[in-house]
C-alpha cells in the first residue's frame, strides 16, 4: 500500500501540482505545547523547487503556530490528498526555515510563486522522506473554488496594515514560542 521515494519525482510532481489544498504539520520540542495541523491552499503559493527541497508562500495569519515551531526545531510535514480522482495521500517530511520579506533570500524565493497581499514570509523545506499511501480513507470530494477573502483583506491594509496586524498578532504562538516577534516596519512606526 504505502511506498517510499527517494526524492520527489515527476508523477509525485504532478499530482502535488494538482491538489488545491495542502496540510502543513509541526510541533513544539516541549511535550506539553500544542502540536499543530494548518490547511493551506492559496493558489500559486507552493513550488517544488527540485527533487528534495519545497517551499510555500507563508501569507499573514490569524496566528503564527507554523513559523515558531518552525524557528525553534524545522521539524514539518506537508500532507496532499486526493479528494478526487485515483485515491492517494502523498506527504513530504523534512526540515523547514523560514524567510521572511525582510530577509536576503527572499526575493530570490518569492519569484516561484504568485505576488500576494499580506505575504509574511517563504518557508523553504530540505526533504527527508517522501512517501505515499492509498488514500481509501478520503472522501471524494468537489471542488468549487478559492475563497476570495484573504488577499483582499490584506489588500485594503496595505503594507504598512499587514506589518502592524503582525505585530499585534503574530509575534508569538499560543505557547508563547516566539514567531513574527521582530518586525523591522515596527522600527519603522515608532
């Protein structure tokens, strides 16, 4: 039923290409924190870059769960099911940094994806381990589309409203592991 890869190869490619969401799995060392599982599925905002290495577009969240578990260990897992289609779940486990806009890097990075309102950062992963398994388990599903929501909310803050809703709201996760904790617009408003 399951099988591991070596790498990320072209049939793998393909069907990651074609799901609208992903799940992104971290967790804190701390073995009393708060494990976490995010839907991601922004179109345009995830990129194999080659047979081992990932990344996404990390847009402004309601929290920062992903970039502090991220910061303090690398530890993820990007989960892709099929909700149509041949049933099959393909999951990429590795380690994970995060680049924020204001980082070097950055631009370099954000070229593989679409421009979006609000984007906080690019999380960049080396792969460890792919594999993939059945999927019986997953429901067929439709989809109907993207909700239009969030670019336009980021839209009408603009990029000084998305630093300051960092700031009020990303700087740590909810056990207190720092995150968006340093936001150089900050400097910038005082």
């Amino acid at each position: 039923m399951g099988k591991v890869y070596g790498a990320i190869d072209e049939r793998l490619r393909r069907f990651i290409a074609r799901q609208p969401v992903f799940f992104v799995a971290t967790a804190p060392l701390s073995a009393d924190g708060h494990v976490n599982v995010s839907p991601r599925g922004l179109p345009g905002t995830f990129a194999v870059l080659d047979e081992h290495t990932f990344a996404w577009l990390d847009v402004t969240g309601s929290g920062s769960e992903t970039v502090a578990h991220l910061r303090e260990n690398g530890r993820v897992t990007v989960m892709f099911c099929a909700f149509d289609g041949p049933p099959n779940i393909v999951r990429l486990h590795g380690t994970g940094r995060v680049i924020s806009r204001y980082d070097d890097e950055f631009e370099s990075l954000a070229r593989h994806f679409d421009e979006k309102p609000g984007t906080r950062a690019v999380i960049l992963v080396d792969v460890a381990r792919v594999s993939d398994s059945c999927g019986w388990g997953v429901p067929l599903m439709s989809f109907e589309g993207h909700r239009d929501v969030l670019g336009p909310y980021f839209e009408r803050k603009g990029t000084d409203g998305s630093a300051e809703y960092r700031i009020a709201k990303n700087r740590t996760s909810i056990d207190g592991l720092p995150a968006y904790d340093f936001d150089p617009a900050e400097s910038a408003q005082t």
